[in-house]
C-alpha cells in the first residue's frame, strides 16, 4: 500500500512539474489566443484606416496642386499622333542647318537614295532617345548600310538646339551603329520654328510644347520616304525588327507606297510623358481599386476571427478534447514513461521497500 501511494505521489510530481509549463485549461489557451487575434484584427483595422486617409488626402493634395491651366490638357495630348499622309510630297526647299553648323537644303539628301526621317529633339529624356535606340538596334541586322542603299535624317523639332548639340547626338551613333559609310549618310539637322513646323505638319507629325516641364510631347515613329521626298509608309512604336525596316527601304527605294497601318497612339492609358504621371480616369481607378482593397482586408479578419471563436465555442459545446489538451496528455504520459521518470519512481520505490522492511 505504502509502495502504490508513493508510485502515485511522484507520479503526481512529474504532471505538477508538467503542468507548471503547460496552461491549467485548454479553454483559458484559447481564450488567450483568441484574445491576441483580436487585438491584432484591431491593430490592423486601424493600419488600413489610416492608410486609406493617406490616400485620400494625397488625392485631393494631387487634385489640388496639378496644374490646369498652363500644362497640356489630356484632350490636347490625345491629339499629338501621326496623322499618315502616304504618297504626300514634303517640301525640299526646306533649309536647316547640319551637325557643323552649314545651312543646307532638305533637297540636298534626296535624289537617288531613300531615306528614313525622325523627328524629334536632341535634349529629350525618354522617348526619342528610345525611338533611336530601337532604330540602330534593327538597322544594324540588316545587309543594307546607311549612306549606301539609303541615308537617314534626323531633324530636331526645338528651335533652341544647336549644331553643338547636334553633332555630339551624331558621334555616339555613328559609333553605336558601327559603319563606317553612316559618317557621310546619316544626319542631324536643326533649324528654325517655321521650317520645322511646315515639315512637320506635312509628314502629319503631331507635337506640342508644354511649358511647365519644359518638354516636347510627341509621337514614336519613323517615316520612311523615297527618293523624290515621297511618303512611301510609317513605322510605329520605339522597336523595329529588321524585316520591316528593310520591307520599308526597299519598298521606297522602288518608289512604293505603302497602305494605311493602325494608329499607334503614344498616350495610350492617358499616360502623360512629360509629367512621368497618368490622366485623372486612371488615377481615379487606381485609388478606388486601393479603397476597395483597404476596406475588403479588415472585413476579411474580423470574419476570419469569429469563424475560430465559432469553432471554439463547438468544441466547448460538444466536450471533445482540443488537439493542443491531446498534446500535452500525450507529453506527460511520455515524461512518465520515459527513462528518467521509470528511474525515479524505481528509486523511490526501493526507498520505501526499505523503509518498510525496516
């Protein structure tokens, strides 16, 4: 009998020292993670909400500060596209001036050869600089060289720019397209507002000035021209494979004109290029799809919490035994049954054996 009582006395031991790690209740575990749950639900309810005053607020800020009087207007950037002119005469009576300063006639590079024309603007931060990069990048896979089966002219649209400016935009592409014979057959003209205008409208080069980025917006393209100074096609976009690009030249090198292709418009998305901004209908999709989401987030918490609160309370209802109870039942049976707690109830079993032989 004394040996049993002392087996059951450190037995009890071994759980008491069990439970001292483990919480007395199942219930009260729960309870306390419940608890933290809601709180963290709370906290991040509150995250949301202030996330979406932010946004809010920036919206009226932007709103209130964007300029509207003075910068262009999403319908007057919807307007700068090209407007295809095919089989139209530009006028080679036109003068600028080249990369050295030389006033010329646009005449004197028509006459045997056909020739790419790009318009742009030699100080441009994005899109020219694109459009060139995308040309040299198909011109330099095709057979045909610049300044032999046919010369390029590029012609600044800002009456500002120099020949200076000029010439430097030539020597880093004359070496990045990597022949010799584009030295006399590609060139950079500039000149003066009249006569970039007049050109310009007549290749239907649409572009306007917006004097608060002190930018030019503008169309991506290139227009392809023959020997007589014919629109003979357009290509669009700031990549061009070399198949099209030699399609193009060998078609105005046999004085072709090209059919009607579809408008690729620039803006498209009301994507400003100037301000580095979206128009007003994508900026207002943007913030409502941003409210939806902050106010669908905290809905989906609040309701994810009191799904385990539901499944708690049934758990309590029905009177089974949560898995972390079955846990911690399975390590106190394991800590008794192990070699140290076999040990110590041996040990104190000969103690009492001896206590009682005595």
């Amino acid at each position: 009998m004394n040996n049993r009582t002392a087996i059951t006395s450190d037995q009890n031991r071994v759980k008491a020292a069990e439970d001292s790690r483990t919480p007395r209740c199942w219930r009260e575990k729960l309870h306390a993670v419940c608890s933290a749950r809601f709180w963290s639900a709370a906290v991040l309810c509150r995250f949301f909400v202030l996330c979406l005053a932010l946004i809010l607020f920036r919206g009226l800020t932007f709103a209130a500060s964007s300029p509207t009087s003075s910068s262009l207007s999403d319908s007057q950037l919807a307007e700068i596209k090209f407007d295809q002119k095919l089989n139209a005469s530009i006028s080679l009576d036109l003068h600028f001036r080249d990369e050295n300063g030389k006033v010329v006639r646009l005449g004197d590079y028509f006459s045997k050869k056909p020739v790419i024309l790009v318009l742009g603007y030699y100080g441009c931060p994005m899109l020219c600089t694109m459009v060139l990069n995308g040309m040299v990048e198909g011109l330099q896979d095709m057979r045909w060289s610049i300044g032999k089966e046919y010369d390029v002219v590029n012609v600044s649209i800002d009456p500002n720019e120099t020949a200076a400016l000029a010439f430097a935009k030539k020597r880093s592409y004359i070496k990045r397209y990597g022949r010799d014979s584009a030295e006399t057959g590609w060139h950079f003209l500039t000149g003066d507002s009249e006569a970039i205008q007049r050109l310009a409208n007549e290749v239907g080069f649409r572009y306007a000035y917006d004097p608060i980025s002190k930018q030019y917006a503008h169309p991506s393209g290139i227009v392809v021209l023959t020997p007589e100074g014919k629109i003979s096609r357009y290509l669009f976009g700031v990549t061009y494979s070399p198949r099209e690009l030699y399609a193009a030249v060998n078609a105005a090198s046999s004085r072709k004109i090209g059919s009607r292709i579809q408008d690729l418009i620039l803006l498209c998305f009301h994507y400003r290029p100037i301000t580095g901004r979206y128009g007003n209908m994508i900026m207002l999709t943007v913030r409502v799809l941003g409210i939806v989401t902050l106010l669908g987030l905290p809905a989906l918490i609040v309701k994810m919490s009191r799904k385990q609160k539901l499944h708690a309370a049934n758990l309590s209802q029905s009177g089974e035994r949560p898995l972390n109870e079955t846990c911690s039942s399975r390590r106190e049976e394991s800590q008794i049954t192990s070699p140290e707690g076999q040990s110590l109830l041996t040990s104190a079993a000969a103690s009492r054996n001896k206590e009682g032989g005595a």
